[in-house]
C-alpha cells in the first residue's frame, strides 16, 4: 500500500440522459443520499476504497429507480441483461485467490450479459478476486457468482413494473441509457471505481456496453479513477475514463472530465457523463446529457447532492 491520503473521499453517479419525471425525483436524491452515507460510514471506519465504491453501487443495484440491478432496463425481447466492472490500485490478492496478483498492482474485474445477478458488481469483484480473468459473460459469470456465494434470482425478479412500461414505450423510438457507478480515494490511498448497468432500453439481445469494458466504463491506476454512464459505444470508441485518468497528470479533475467529454462528443458523438477522483482527493465530473445524477462525500463539505 501507498502513504496515508489526506482524505478520503467517495462521489457516486446515477446516470447521465433524459431528465427523470418529476415525481421520481425526490426518491431518486433520497436514494442518492443513502449510497453516499452508507460508502462514508465504510470508508469512515477504514475499510478499503473498494468496499466503498461496491456498497454504493450495491445500493443502487437494489433500488427500482436506477438502471442496474432490480430496475435494469429491457432489451428488445423485453429481457434484462446488466453490465458491470470494478477496477481497484492498489490491488493485493486475498490469501488462496487464483488472481496471481501481487501487492501494489491494479486489480480489475466485469461481467457482461449476466441475467439471474441481483448484485453484477459484486460478480465483477468476484471475477478480479478469484478468477485469473478480468471478463467474464453470460451464464459463466452466474455459475462463477453462486460459487463466490452471490445471491441469483430468476431473470423476471429483476424486471419493475417501471422498466416494463417504459420498454413498452421506448421500443422503436429513441433509446433510454443510464447506469450507476462510484469512484472513491480511501485513507491509505487506495482508488478505486465501480460501475454497473442493465443497458439501454430496446437493445439487440447481447449488445455489450461500456460498463463492462475496463478503461471505458471504468479505470483506476496511481493517479486517479473514474466511472462513466451514458451511450457506451461513444464511451467505448473513446475509451472515455482512461482518457479523464490520462489527463489528470496535467490537469484538475474537473477540467479532465469537461475536456474528456468534449473530446468525446466531437470524435465519436453521443451524450454522456464521468466522474473521478484524483489521488489528492480532488473530485470532477461532467456530461453533455440534458442531466445527471452526482453525489459526494468529502470531509469538507460532508454529504452533497447535485442535479446538473
């Protein structure tokens, strides 16, 4: 592990896209607010970054009005098929993992296609820590995630009364995106970013987004971490949180995000939004969506939330 961080610090997103009805609204920040305080009592009582990022977005996963987990929205078949990734560093290897990491790498973990998952986040942990893998999909990933212990349900558990009309309205119109995600400095400097989504309503069955792909969806390395939501196939055309990571060597956090997402409009199109976290504790985010979802925690400002 590195030296002791100033802070820790956690911010958490819950999609970039359509600004939600109105009525959805008070529940969504209340909903918000509780990922939050719940990664802060985590980080608070020293437990790591990662633990962090997973219980917030574990959170999220659990709640019907976000777009992972139980809400995810629906494919053309009307089927839920969610997305998911961690990527932690410093990274060290519980005792007997098979993962072969050493102390003080970067650890790295998804799942793609996944149907009968409550929690995909916690599968892509269980992907990074007991696997020699980073990727895994479909009904591998489920099998990996009941040995690991994870809870499975039957693939209609997941699918809300809310994700079916608006299935039910979106298909053949223009598509719904939206994911969750969380990036989080620890007080040993550990970072890490979580991100997890059931897609965009009306996809191809099998369509992959950026939430699964390591270095669009989410990255971590020694400078910083970062989570995107949005359209993933501009996420991944420009690999868009490797990029606001990239530039944080020469640059601020916020101003990384502004000029990744531009970058990414003018290059590959689309709407979308990131945010990090640098290894000081600095925090950014941004988006080009009609809105997005932020909540953060940072000692000086405690517990926030914002609708940009």
């Amino acid at each position: 592990m590195v030296g002791r961080a100033a802070s820790p610090v956690l911010i958490i997103h819950g999609g970039a896209g359509m600004r939600g009805p109105a009525d959805e609204r008070p529940a969504r920040r209340r909903a918000m607010l509780e990922a939050v305080e719940r990664g802060r009592a985590v980080l608070e009582r020293g437990a790591s970054a990662l633990d962090t990022v997973c219980a917030a977005v574990v959170l999220m996963e659990d709640h019907p009005l976000f777009n992972a987990g139980y809400g995810s929205a629906l494919n053309t078949e009307g089927e839920v098929e969610m997305d998911a990734s961690v990527m932690v560093v410093p990274f060290s290897a519980a005792p007997g993992a098979t993962d072969g990491a050493a102390v003080g790498t970067i650890g790295a973990g998804a799942v793609a296609g996944v149907r009968r998952i409550k929690n995909p986040v916690l599968a892509a942990r269980a992907v990074m820590t007991q696997t020699p893998h980073v990727l895994m999909i479909a009904a591998a990933a489920e099998r990996l995630a009941a040995r690991a212990g994870l809870s499975l349900c039957r693939p209609d558990e997941l699918v809300t009364e809310r994700s079916r009309a608006r299935w039910q309205t979106y298909m053949g119109r223009a598509a719904e995106h939206g994911t969750v995600g969380a990036v989080a400095l620890d007080l040993n400097g550990q970072l890490a970013a979580a991100t997890s989504t059931g897609g965009i309503t009306g996809k191809m069955p099998g369509r992959v987004g950026d939430s699964a792909i390591v270095g669009a969806g989410s990255f971590a390395d020694r400078t910083g971490a970062a989570s995107a939501t949005g359209m993933g196939e501009s996420i991944m055309k420009t690999m868009l949180c490797r990029e606001v990571v990239r530039m944080l060597a020469r640059t601020t956090p916020a101003r990384a995000a502004a000029m990744a997402i531009k970058t990414m409009e003018s290059t590959a199109g689309g709407e979308a939004g990131v945010i990090v976290v640098d290894k000081r504790g600095r925090v950014g985010y941004a988006h080009n969506a009609q809105a997005m979802d932020i909540a953060t925690f940072t000692p000086a400002e405690g517990i926030r939330h914002h609708t940009l």
